[in-house]
C-alpha cells in the first residue's frame, strides 16, 4: 500500500514538472506588448484611483507618463507615442492642476524632443493654451513652443502665431527678448517692413525703461541687420552714430 503512494506521488512530480516544462518551452519567447498610451478617463472619474485626492492623482498620472514607455524589458522611442492620446492626458492634467508646472515641463522638455513634425503639433496645442495663463511664468511655455515651431519643425508660421501672443503678454515679469521674437521671426522670413517696424515701436515705446544694453541690441539689429536686407527703408537717426 505504502509502495503504491510512493508511486502515486512519483507520478505526480513527473507530471507536474512536464507541465512546468512544458510551460516554459511555450512562454520563453513570449514578451509583453506595449499598449501605447492608455485611455485617458474623464475628468469626473479620473481621481476615483486617488480616492478623489486630486493632487494624489497628478503626481500619479505625471508618473505614469513619465513611464509608460518603460515597461516589461522594453523601451518605446518617442516617435511609437500616440501623441493625440497624450495631448489628452496634458489637458486632463492641466484640470487637475493649472498651477503646477510638472505637465508642462514634462510635455516640453520631454514629448517635445521627438522629430516628427505632426507629432509637435499636439505638443503646441497644449502648450499655446497652458502658456497663455494668467498667473506664474506660464508663459515661458510660450516661449519653449516658438523655439520648438521654428528650430525643430522649420514652422516659421506657427512659431510666429505663438510669438504674437507671448508679445501681447502684459506681465512685466517678461523680458524685452519676449516682444523682439515676432521681428526676429519676420525678418528670417524676409519681411523686413514688418521687422523694421516692431522694433522701432519698442524702441520709441520703451527706452526710458530698457536696460542701455538692451537698446543697443535693438539699434544694431535695425541698422546692421534690416536695413542691410532692405535699403529702401528709412534709415534712423541713431545709425548715423554706428
């Protein structure tokens, strides 16, 4: 009888250890598959995870993106992104907190290093609305989204839509470089009219309260740089000094 169990059990081992090897002969090629960029939840729903905790949830979901394209051994590239799945999460994020500046650096610095063109375009979406923010230095997202239009995607269109209205930004907190973009822009575009005229205006507008070295930059750019491309403009007093 006591033979019989000894058996039983052998026949056991050998079985389960057939089906553990077995096991492993089927799942050793098997890896997990990246899902891409999640579903994003809406708004109403997205903080059940942090028991309604909206500052638990923004750092969580900052987390995540941080990391979804880290997972199981595999390493997605930037360009594998669904990035209109991420312009989704940013703009959840930016309910959930519009103070905060971890959603706007990480979608910058981060989802704004791939070289696909299209793909940027999400990134500036949400970037042209989170830097028109009232309170902060939101617009210094401003600022990083013209850099992005006009030396990553070659845009000078959109980079000078979104410098147009990091210009019109009334906080003093912003420097004069702010309200020279458009003029940078435009005359790297060939309209030197244009270019000639803003910085003519922040001159007149501004030089009782600009630093000396400031106006000198302005006065050089039009009398070394514009008038240069365009003789036919009218040429200022102050090149004269030059």
């Amino acid at each position: 009888m006591q033979k019989n169990h000894k058996t039983l059990y052998y026949l056991i081992f050998v079985f389960a250890l057939f089906l553990n090897v077995s096991f492993w002969v089927y799942s050793k090629t098997v890896q997990t598959k990246w899902a891409n960029v999640p579903p994003v939840p809406k708004s109403e729903s997205a903080t059940m995870m942090a028991l309604s905790d909206k500052q638990l949830a923004y750092r969580g979901y900052n987390t995540m993106l941080q990391n979804i394209g880290s997972t199981g051994g595999y390493v997605a590239s930037l360009l594998d992104y669904n990035y209109a799945d991420l312009k989704q999460w940013f703009f959840l994020l930016d309910h959930l907190d519009p103070v905060s500046d971890v959603t706007p650096f990480l979608a910058s610095y981060y989802y704004g290093a791939v070289k696909d063109s299209k793909k940027l375009d999400h990134v500036l979406d949400y970037l042209a609305i989170v830097g028109t923010r009232d309170f902060g230095n939101k617009w210094r997202w401003l600022g990083h989204g013209v850099f992005i239009a006009r030396h990553i995607q070659k845009d000078n269109v959109r980079a000078l839509e979104l410098a147009n209205i990091l210009a019109a930004n009334q906080n003093p907190d912003i420097g004069i470089w702010a309200k020279q973009m458009p003029a940078i822009i435009q005359q790297s575009e060939g309209n030197t009219e244009e270019a000639y005229k803003i910085m003519i205006n922040l001159i007149q507008d501004s030089s009782e309260t600009l630093h000396p070295n400031e106006i000198n930059y302005m006065v050089d750019y039009i009398c070394n740089t514009i008038l240069k491309e365009d003789t036919t403009l009218q040429k200022p007093d102050f090149c004269d000094n030059l």
